[in-house]
C-alpha cells in the first residue's frame, strides 16, 4: 500500500467572488484553468498561471496511471476556489504536492503491517476520492460561499502486492487447506470378552432347560457259576433345570445426535453390543448363582488339592500341569483349557535355566508354550495375575435362547422431545451338571507350588 497526503491550510477572513472560465485542455482538466479574482493585477494572474502549471505537472506525473479524467475534474471543482496563497503552499516543492508524495514512499513499509489488520473497505483511487468529497462537503461548500474553513487532509491509499503465505492469506480458517476425516473413530482400548469366545454355545427354544443325572448306583457285577443267581446293580434319576438369564442396558440419544454425526447409530451399535458381552463375560467367570445371575466358572471350581504329586523348584509349566493331572485323576476326558493373565504367559515364554541363562521349555509342552500336556493355554485380561483356570469347557454349557436384539422406541413423552432409546438384551442359560463337580479348578500359582514343592530331607 502507499500513502499520499495533500495538506490544504486553513482559510482565514473573507474570500472574494472567483470567476470561472473554461479550460482548453479538456484531456486534462485538472487544474488547468486560470481564475481572475477581483483585484488581481496582470503579475498575480501570471503567478496564478504559473503555479497552476507546477501543480498540474506534479500531480500529473504522480497519478497519471492511478486516476481518470473525470476524477481529475472532480478534484479540480474542489480545488477552483483556493485563493493564490494556498495554491501556493500546494506547489511548494518542500511542503506541497510533490513533498507529500515523497513522504508517501517513507511509509510504505509501515502501512504494510497496518493493511494484515485492515477490514474489507474499498480501497480504489475512485473511492478514496469520493470519500474525501463526502468529508469536505461542507468546509468546501462553505469556501465557495467566501467564509472560512478547514480542508481534512487527503490520504491516499494504493494497494501492492505482498507475498501469499499459508500464514498471511487464509484467514486463519480451519477449513483451509481443506481437512479430510479419518473414517469411524478411534475406539477405547478395553479388556476383550475372550472367555466368552471360548465358551461351545448351543441353543434351545424354552425358557426353561431340564436334564436328568443319573446318582448313587449301587451293586457290582461278579462272575459266578452255574446256577449261581446274578448280583443286582440299581441307580437313581434326578432332575435339574435352568432358568433363562437375561442380561441388558439401554441408551437414549436426540434424534439430531444421529442425524447429525455420521456413523452415530453405528456407533451406538457398538457399544451396546461390547458393554452386553463384556458384561456376559465377566458374569460367567466370576458371577454368583441367584435367580437373576448365573453362577461363573469361578464360583463352582474346586481348589487344586491332588495328592502324590511333587517336584523340585515347580514352576508355572508345574502347576499347570499338576492341575490338568488333578482332572484326569476325576476321570474327566476330553480337551481342557487353560486360562492365564498375559503377565503369567509372559513369564512362562522367559522361563531360563538358573546356571547358563538360556531358554528352556519343557519336554511336555510345545516349543510355543501354546499346549501343556494336551491342553491349550489362552492369555485373557480377565484372569488375575498370579492365578490359573483349568477347565474342561465342554461341561460348562451355555444356550442361547434369545440372541442379542436391539429395539430403538420412545418412553414417556420421548417423542415430543425428540429423544429416542434403543434397548440391548439377551437370554441365555448358563449351567453345569452336578455330576461334572469338580471339572473346573481355579486356584493360584503360589498355593500349587506349595502343595507339589517337594520336600527335601536335610
């Protein structure tokens, strides 16, 4: 931006009438007529002419390429009234026209930090001009009239181009350069049902489940001779039954939520189906039977307690192994699962031999550590550090009666407040015969190694 300023003095006392008479320079009519007041003699008009000449010639040289003719006329109808003495002080080669455009340049540079602040005013030659028209309206009215007074000074203001920065020339906007938005969203990091993916499922279609366990034979067979009447054997039947569990929660949202968020219903989705299982989850590891909750795998394991088993320095492959040889011992067949915290995996993968510090593993597990005698580990965040869970799963039933179902609807007056609720709910059974007592044993590290330590005579 550059700046120029003409500075007009102020009037004193009464001007005399001005007679006007036309230009023959009608390309450029911007002072360049001559004006005779009453009184000026022969040497003042030539002085007039003379002074009107320098003007035109400044301001020419400086605006040729920033105005129009018309613009140049309508200065000079400001102008054509100014008695000899401030015509003077315009073309004063120190203080006037061309001294002002000088100082001009001076400024450049600190307008140029002013225009970063500047609003979005109209800054053209042609309106600069209008608006000092429109401030000195008045004061020129009145200088016509022959009384006195005050001319605002003229300020020039002319845009130059700058450099366009990122920094300078966006606005500041966030939208600028345009963002793109990573798809979904980023979702908490939190413990993950694995019991539950483990657990063999099945399915019934009451919501009442009954079987039948066979209890408390009786007699035995014999070989016997001829004629020799055959040994009687009995047993009891006795019934037990489940009933259904539901487990579920609920969420309520505007309706403006889910409109306006993309992905929102999806994203309610997801975390009614994560807080169900989780809560199916942690319900079936460690929940206590009522007629509401089903017992957890936890709650109706037995200890380790298994006798005759015993070995230097047991570590965590020890104890494992003891409490799968504790089930075996039950008489309990098929595949048995075992559940440990990713801390104890973890120490189990580091175990080193005490005098040469390498990797051992031993000779009834895979070189993984995955598969101890047969049965597979899992690491799951759900098992206390410092404990094990050894079960055999496939007689820890679990049925769905229910699967997961989500409605949406309104409560109340919900719908006249654009509220609306979407409710998550399940029902399972969950159970164990009470003859398959004793297949599940949860207990921790440190009473194994105690009870399989064995002891050494000094």
């Amino acid at each position: 931006m550059k700046k120029g300023i003409i500075v007009f003095p102020k009037q004193r006392g009464n001007l005399p009438k001005m007679n006007n008479r036309n230009s023959p320079h009608q390309s450029r009519p911007f002072l360049t007529s001559a004006y005779k007041t009453d009184g000026d003699d022969e040497d003042a008009i030539k002085e007039r002419k003379a002074l009107l000449k320098a003007i035109k010639e400044q301001t020419d040289e400086a605006l040729e390429t920033r105005a129009s003719a018309k613009e140049f006329k309508t200065l000079s109808e400001s102008l054509k009234d100014l008695p000899i003495d401030q015509l003077r002080a315009v073309a004063d080669v120190s203080n006037g026209a061309m001294a002002q455009l000088k100082k001009m340049g001076e400024e450049i540079n600190d307008l140029t930090e002013q225009l970063k602040t500047r609003g979005n005013e109209d800054m053209s030659v042609r309106s600069q001009v209008a608006k000092w028209q429109k401030d000195n309206e008045t004061a020129v009215k009145a200088i016509k009239e022959g009384n006195t007074a005050s001319l605002k000074p003229f300020v020039l203001d002319m845009r130059a181009a700058t450099t366009m920065l990122n920094s300078t020339n966006l606005g500041g906007s966030a939208y600028l350069p345009r963002p793109e938005f990573q798809a979904g969203i980023n979702d908490i990091v939190r413990v993950l049902p694995t019991f539950w993916d483990y657990l063999r499922k099945g399915r019934t279609s009451s919501a009442a489940f009954v079987w039948v366990n066979k209890k408390l034979p009786d007699g035995a067979a014999a070989f016997i001779g001829e004629g020799v009447a055959k040994p009687a054997v009995d047993f009891e039947l006795n019934t037990e039954i489940s009933n259904a569990k539901k487990v579920a929660e609920s969420i309520k949202m505007s309706t403006e939520l889910l409109t306006d968020i993309d992905g929102m219903t999806t994203f309610v989705l997801d975390e009614l189906r994560y807080k169900l299982y989780s809560k199916l989850n942690t319900t079936l590891m460690t929940g206590v039977l009522s007629s509401t909750v089903p017992a957890g795998i936890q709650t109706i394991s037995v200890a380790f307690s298994q006798a005759g088993i015993s070995t230097p320095n047991p570590n965590v492959f020890d104890c494992i192994r003891a409490a799968i040889a504790q089930l075996r011992v039950g008489n309990f067949q098929g595949p048995i699962t075992v559940f440990v915290s990713p801390v104890d995996g973890c120490n189990m993968d580091l175990a080193k031999a005490n005098s040469q510090g390498q990797y051992i593993m031993p000779p009834f597990s895979t070189a993984d550590g995955k598969t101890i005698a047969g049965a597979a580990v899992v690491e799951d965040n759900n098992v206390t550090a410092g404990y094990v869970q050894v079960a055999c799963l496939d007689l820890f039933k679990v049925l769905i009666y229910q699967d997961l179902t989500i409605l949406w609807g309104w409560e109340n007056d919900d719908f006249t407040k654009n509220l609306v609720t979407a409710i998550a709910e399940m029902r399972i059974h969950s159970f164990y015969s009470a003859n398959n007592a004793g297949a599940f044993i949860y207990d921790s590290f440190d009473n194994i190694k105690s009870l399989i330590r064995e002891v050494v005579n000094p």
